[in-house]
C-alpha cells in the first residue's frame, strides 16, 4: 500500500516532535517510539494500492499547490480499530480542496475495495497523529492534553510524499507546473 501525505513546515515539526516526546516522557503511547527515520510528523491524505502513472500526474498537479497554510484546531482523541491522540486541523475550503485532488487522483486508477474508506472526503478529520496504540481508552484520562505543549496555530503543509508500507521507502512527489 502507497499512503499520500503531506509534511509540515519546521517550526511545526519541531512542534509535533516535541508533543511526542512528552507524551513518551509520561508514559503514554507516542509516535516518538517509532524509530524508523522515515517517522515524521505529517497528514495523511489518502492511501492506494500502487502509485501509477495517471495516479502520479494528478498527484504533481497536486503538489503544486503547496505551501498551504492550515490552522490546528485542538486535540481529538479516536477510538477506530486504534487509539489515537492528535492535533485536529481546521478544515477550510483550501485543505478540502488539496484533499479532493489527492483522492480523486487516487480513487482515479485505483479498485475501489482498495481504498481506505477514512480517507473518504465525507468521512476524513484531517489530523496529526501524536500518539497510536492498540489498546482502547489508552487516551482517555482527561489529563492527557494537559501534557502537551501549546499546538502552534498556524502551519505550513509543505512537501508531498508517499510512503511505501511494503518495503518502507519513501517518495517525494514532485509538483507538476
């Protein structure tokens, strides 16, 4: 599976990083335990089973939009099949847009049995995931957001990438002028 998601500006990496870390500090499930190197704070947009090459064209039109500034919102917490702590962003007109051109593109050359229906345009909640674990409620004390630093207010969505579940690699995907 190709996930499609777009990376955060510095300050706001760092700023996602660091909510990691005091989230890891107390204890609790934390993206900072990933260590792989491809573990960067970003926003999943969509997920497909290959990145073809209608799928890659659109997705350049895409990247072309960036940078788009998007505001964080608050701390959600999700109970899916995981838990999962994160910062909520707003989502304007611009964010829906950047949105409905990455799944179009992938809903374009992809089966549909094969797409993850959360990312659905009616069904997605733009997030950045702080922490995730199998365990439910690991969340729920109502303390937990007390732990984290002040989310910046505003952010930069920067650079699209995808990433390659299978064999871990990763791709930056080129804006199409």
């Amino acid at each position: 599976m190709r996930t499609v998601e777009v990376l955060l500006d510095e300050a706001a990496d760092l700023a996602v990083r660091a909510a990691w870390r005091r989230l890891a500090d107390a204890g609790l499930p934390s993206q900072a335990r990933h260590r792989s190197p491809t573990n960067s704070p970003h926003l999943t947009l969509a997920s497909c089973p290959e990145l073809t090459t209608p799928i890659r064209w659109a997705l350049g039109e895409a990247a072309a939009t960036l940078p788009l500034p998007v505001r964080i919102s608050g701390v959600v917490r999700y109970e899916r099949p995981t838990s999962v702590l994160a910062w909520a962003l707003e989502l304007d007109s611009a964010l829906a847009d950047l949105h409905d051109q990455v799944w179009d593109a992938v809903a374009s050359d992809s089966p549909p049995e094969t797409l993850n229906p959360l990312h659905d345009p009616r069904r997605w909640s733009p997030h950045i995931t702080l922490g995730r674990t199998r365990r439910t409620g690991a969340f729920a004390d109502r303390r937990v957001p007390e732990l984290l630093p002040a989310p910046p207010l505003s952010v930069q969505l920067v650079t699209l990438r995808s990433y390659d579940t299978e064999t871990g690699a990763l791709e930056m995907l080129e804006p199409r002028f």
